[in-house]
C-alpha cells in the first residue's frame, strides 16, 4: 500500500470515529425515551464495534505506512466494507421502528460480521508474510 492509498484508510478511519463519536453523544443524551432499552442495547453495540474497528482502521493505516504489501489494501476494503455493512444494518435495525426499515436488514448484519473477521485475518496473513519476506 503506498502513502496515499495509506492516507486514504486513515481518512476513512479517522471520519468514522468522528460518527462513532457523534453517535455515542446521540445514544447517550438525544435517543434514551425514544428507543426502547432493546433498540438502545443494539444500537450502543453499533456505536462500539463501529469505534473498535474504525480504531483498528487507523492502525492499520498507520502500519501501512511501514512499506508492507498491498493485502493491506485488500484488509482495509474488508474492514470499510465490514463497517458499513455490520455496524450500518445495526443501526437500521435500532430503529426500525422510527424509520420503518424492515427486519431483514439484521439479517445483512452477519455478512458485516464475516467481512471484519475476513479483513482481519487478511492482515494477519499479510503481515505474517511480511515478516517472513523481512
């Protein structure tokens, strides 16, 4: 990965904290009374997977920085894609309610699920390949 596609994952994981950030202050202070406890256990577990993996991504683009393959690049696409899809059917789901959204949308939310476990696992491949090529 090279520093530009490397500026583009810590871009991409420093905008996702900034709405984890934002929508920890909404499930705190603005969603408690208008969500029952229930949409609000699902929705305070967006927020924290979103904060864990959006973390993750700065890492990740940190160490991309260190000159290592482009499987990082691979690894980042799975985490963003593995964000939206995981942490996004989440919050459709918290309100679905509110917004009407149907039920199945929990049901993208394992394939979310299998993308962050895939981008995490392309990492660790990448990066045990890096050491052993070092």
């Amino acid at each position: 990965m090279n520093n530009r596609a490397s500026n583009w994952v810590l871009a991409t994981g420093g905008a996702f904290m900034a709405l984890a950030t934002i929508g920890g202050a909404l499930g705190a202070h603005a969603l408690p009374g208008k969500l029952t406890p229930g949409q609000l256990e699902i929705y305070d577990t967006a927020v924290r997977f979103q904060f864990f993996q959006a973390l993750g991504l700065l890492v990740l683009g940190a160490v991309a920085r260190g000159g290592y393959s482009d499987g990082l690049h691979a690894a980042a696409l799975l985490l963003i894609g593995g964000i939206v899809t995981f942490c996004g059917s989440l919050y459709l789901l918290a309100f679905h309610i509110t917004l009407g959204a149907p039920l199945v949308v929990g049901l993208t939310t394992p394939l979310g699920g299998i993308l962050l476990i895939g981008g995490w696992v392309m990492f660790a491949i990448t990066s045990w390949r890096s050491r052993r090529a070092g």
